[in-house]
C-alpha cells in the first residue's frame, strides 16, 4: 500500500483532474487547431508566394523587394507569431503533419525578413522552442542562410561582391550586414567606423523607403568598403592612436585639407597621452575638449564648435 504524505497528497490532487476540465482542454485545442489551419491557408496564400523563385536567390530577392513597406512587414510579423504561438500549443500532434514544410516556410522567411530588415540575426532563442527544433531539423538550405551573408571587409570583399551570381538587391542587404558587423568589431580600436556605421543606417533608410534605387544603394555601401579599407590602409602607415587618427579621417572627410587634419591630429595624440582616462573621467574629458577646441580654432578650421563636438560624439562616445 502506498501512503501519502501531505505534499503527495498536494501533488495527488493537482494531478486528479476533472472529466470536464480534460473535456474543455481537447475541446478548446480543437478550437486552436482551427485558427491554426486558417492561418495557416491564408499565409499559404498571401506570402509564401511571395517568396517563390527559380533559385533560392531569386525567392529571397523577391521577398526582400515585396517587404521594403514596413507596413507590409510589420503586418506579417504579426501573423508570424500567432502562428507560431498557436504551433507551439499544438506542437506535438499529428494534426500539424501536412503543415510542417510550409510552416518551415515561413518561419524561414520571417527569419529573413527580420535579419535583413530589422539588423536581428535570428538565432534559436529568438524562435519559441518547438519551432527552434524543426528549423534544425530541415536539412535544406533556406532564404536566411543563402541571402543574408556576412562578408569580411577587406581588400577583396568589393570583388568577392562582383562575382557573386547574386541580384543587386540581396547584394545591398549582405554589404549592409558587412559593414555593421564591422563596425561592431572594430569601433573600439578604430572609433572613425562608428561614423561610417551611421551613414550606412541613413543607407539602409533611405533603401527601406523607397528614396534610394538599389543600384544607388549598392553603389554608395561600395563606397564606404572602399572608405574602410582606405582608412585601415593609413592608419597602418601612419602608425597613430586610434583617437588621434579618427580625428585626422572625420576632419579629412569632412573636407578639411590633410595638412590641417595632420596638425590637429598631431597634437590631439599630446593630449590624450597626457590624459589617459579620458573616456572615463570627466574631468579628463573636460580636458580633451577644451584641447581640441584650442587646437581646431589654432589651424584655422572654421565651424569650430560644430567640428569638435561631431568629433567629440565619434571619438568620446564612451563617456557618459
């Protein structure tokens, strides 16, 4: 005989349901199925076709260009994790069986449309669980895997680009991806990144909007590979702190000659060396300020407050 203590008999009645809470509970899951198969027939209709195309190339440009409205996006992101939600209620049964490989689907292109989009890399915790495991379970390759790739900015990456079979579309998305992952990298040890990270966000903006063509996209996030691999060329030979060369670059770039820039950049690297808590003292910082101040208004930069403080935004972004 099998006696209960008084937690057992707490589980015990936990556990002894009522004949028609099990009634409602199959009852109401009928009801889940329902929706499920509804959705399930409208996303069968209004975006998987969406994403069909003769390669997976094609499938994944034609759903990039269909999803540049954020309305449009946005309103099957919201499908999206109904379904899903509903999925992982149902999840397991054999119900779901003639709906995995459409529901993979579009958990595929959601994925896409996300890391494309939206700058999420989809990972496995960012889909519920159920649907993580059937993602890993599909052998094929899907949109996320062949559209949205990450190129190494280097030398070569503008030519790897070229002879990629790949549209021009896909192509804006994957440079895009590039260039932030770059920045992401390398902002700390090289802060002139970080402006070149901002005007590849007005780039992708401007893309998602409509204001820019994608040949001009491509064309201007081809510019700034160039403009990362001209910097990290010279900065190499010039062999300055990274601060240092950051102010010499933003000062170049924004028009200012290269010798002004150098003179600048010259005694700015004084200046941090003489206060190596900048980032984290603010009385430093107050230092370094007034520093570059003195040194723009010395080597006739015109604009002065305006110029150190965009540099003191790209090279200070640490201090508080």
């Amino acid at each position: 005989m099998l006696y209960l203590t008084g937690a057992d008999n707490n589980l015990e009645k936990a556990l002894a349901f009522d004949s028609k809470d099990v009634q409602a509970v199959i009852e109401g899951l009928g009801v889940l199925q329902v929706r499920f198969e509804q959705m399930m027939e409208h996303g069968r209709g209004e975006y998987l076709p969406v994403a069909k195309g003769g390669t997976t190339d094609k499938a994944a440009e034609s759903a990039l260009f269909h999803f540049r409205d954020e309305e449009k996006r946005h309103e099957f992101y919201r499908f999206y994790r109904e379904l899903e939600d509903l999925y992982e209620i149902i999840s397991p049964d054999p119900f779901l069986r003639e709906y995995l490989d459409d529901y993979h689907r579009l958990a595929d292109l959601y994925a896409l449309l996300r890391s494309a989009y939206e700058g999420i890399r989809i990972t496995d915790w960012e889909l519920a669980r159920k649907t993580a495991k059937l993602v890993q379970e599909y052998t094929q390759a899907g949109l996320i895997q062949e559209a949205v790739k990450v190129y190494e900015v280097n030398a070569e990456t503008l030519e790897q680009i070229a002879q990629a079979s790949q549209s021009d579309t896909v192509k804006v998305f994957n440079l895009l991806k590039s260039v932030v992952q770059q920045v992401q990298d390398e902002a700390t040890k090289s802060p002139y990144l970080l402006s070149i990270g901002e005007r590849a966000e007005q780039i992708a903006e401007a893309f998602k909007l409509r204001q820019l063509s994608t040949q001009d996209a491509l064309k201007q996030l081809e510019e700034l590979v160039q403009e990362i691999n001209t910097a990290r060329q010279e900065q190499a030979e010039r062999n300055i702190s990274a601060e240092a060369f950051a102010i010499y670059w933003l000062l170049k770039q924004g028009g200012t000659s290269p010798k002004q820039a150098e003179e600048v950049a010259a005694e700015m690297r004084s200046a941090f060396d003489r206060l190596p808590h900048w980032q984290r003292s603010e009385a430093q910082a107050r230092e370094v300020r007034k520093a570059l101040y003195g040194c723009l208004d010395k080597a006739g930069i015109s604009h002065v407050t305006e110029v150190a403080e965009r540099i003191m935004q790209i090279v200070g972004r640490e201090v508080q």
